[in-house]
C-alpha cells in the first residue's frame, strides 16, 4: 500500500510502509491554482511516484520525495 499525504511525521507515526508527499492538506493531489495542463502533469507525476513506490520493495519506511 501507499500512502499519499501532505503531512509526513503522521504517516510515519501511524506506520505507513511506503510514502509519497503531495501538495498542500485541501488540495493533495493537485494545485487548482495552476494552469489546467499544469496540474494535470503535476497529477500524473505524484501518481507516478505512487507506483513506483507501489513497485518497490521496501524494508520499513520509505518516503518516496523528488
């Protein structure tokens, strides 16, 4: 599993395995105030992180950043 968030010490304190960082608490997986093709990529990118962390194996925790 991943874990998505935009606060990191809560998912390593709940025990999270694999996390990915996103944007900002009310808007985590994209920025409404970026341009339609911007957010889009920015979308796909933090969704690509996610499986790439979906794919990786991982001892304890991982937080998957740039």
């Amino acid at each position: 599993m991943v874990h998505m968030c935009t606060i990191v010490p809560i998912s390593l304190t709940v025990g999270a395995n694999r996390i990915v960082p996103t944007v900002a608490i009310p808007h985590p997986l994209g920025n409404p105030e970026l341009p339609f093709e911007d957010e889009k990529a920015l979308r796909r990118r933090l969704v690509s992180k996610a499986l790439h962390a979906l794919s990786t194996e991982v001892d304890g925790q991982k937080v998957f950043e740039d």
